[in-house]
C-alpha cells in the first residue's frame, strides 16, 4: 500500500481547471510536491525542505484539505485487496448527462466519472470483484439509468501504471 496526495478533481467548477477555485501560492506547491513524494512525511521535515516551522505547514496543509485542493489517501493495488476486474465504460445519454453522472458517482464501483467531449458523453472507471461483479454493475445498474443511451466497456487485461503524481504545474 502506497500514501499519496491527490490532487482534487471534483464535479465542483470552482475547483476544476479554467475555475476560480482557491489560489494556490509557490510555498503551498511545494508543501503539495512534498506530500506528493511521500504522503507519510513528516510536518517538520516538509517544513525544513519549503522554509516554513512544522505549524505553518501543518496550517496549510489543513486548509489545503479543507478547499479539497488535495486529499491524503492510501492508494492500494485493486488485484491485492480483493477487486479482479476493472473496466472503463463508454456511456451515451440522450438528454441531460448531468442526473446519470451524479447516479453513477453514487455507485459505490465507480472510482472515476468524468463528462467528455469525445466519443462518449462519460467515462466511467468500474473496479469489480470479478467478471460476474462487472457484469451486474454494467447490466443491471448503468444501462438501467434514465437516460442511458448505450455503453462502451474496455476491460483492463494489465495494470501498467496507475500513480496521482502529476505534480503542481
């Protein structure tokens, strides 16, 4: 199991790219890149490396949590823990996409829900247990919202990466 921070991509606008979220100065970015390297490092340390006392990074880090600029989570191998499928799923809805990415957010499988511009109007990254688990998620529980028009599903045969470490650019 792994600690990251992970930078918060939320359904809020305030808080996505081109929004007038919180503005983010160069110390907090590196208190973020500090906490990107090791999510476990400690206060004092960060705030020997950013030029701060462990309180004010302690301060900031709590108020970074709290504008959900990031989070701090333990990021685990799904194939470890239990989950042996995961697929992105393609969904096309007729009308409104927002109620069926909110109905999607909620099931509890979905671990990524992202409206597009592409060739499907969302994508939806389901983690199963296994083949029967994605079966019934895809069958009974997505292609049974209103609105849902059809769905693409690309089953992950390999994890080759999977890491949050984008940075702070």
């Amino acid at each position: 199991m792994q600690s990251e921070v992970v930078a918060s991509r939320s359904a809020d606008p305030s808080s996505s790219r081109g929004g007038s979220g919180p503005s983010i100065d160069a110390v907090s970015l590196a208190i973020i890149e500090q906490l990107q390297e090791d999510g476990r490092r400690p206060y004092a340390a960060i705030g020997k490396a950013v030029g701060l006392s462990e309180a004010a990074v302690r301060q900031r880090v709590q108020k970074l949590l709290d504008q959900g600029v990031m989070q701090i989570v333990a990021v685990t191998d799904p194939l470890t823990v239990g989950f042996r499928r995961q697929a992105m799923v393609g969904i096309d809805v007729e009308g409104d996409v927002d109620p069926v990415a909110d109905a999607l957010a909620a099931m509890p499988e979905a671990e990524y829900v992202v409206m597009t511009a592409g060739s499907h109007d969302l994508l939806v990254e389901i983690v199963c247990e296994d083949d029967d688990h994605l079966l019934e998620v895809i069958n009974k529980r997505i292609r049974a919202l209103p609105g849902v028009r059809s769905t693409e599903s690309f089953v992950y045969l390999k994890l080759k990466k999977q890491t949050y470490m984008w940075g702070t650019r």
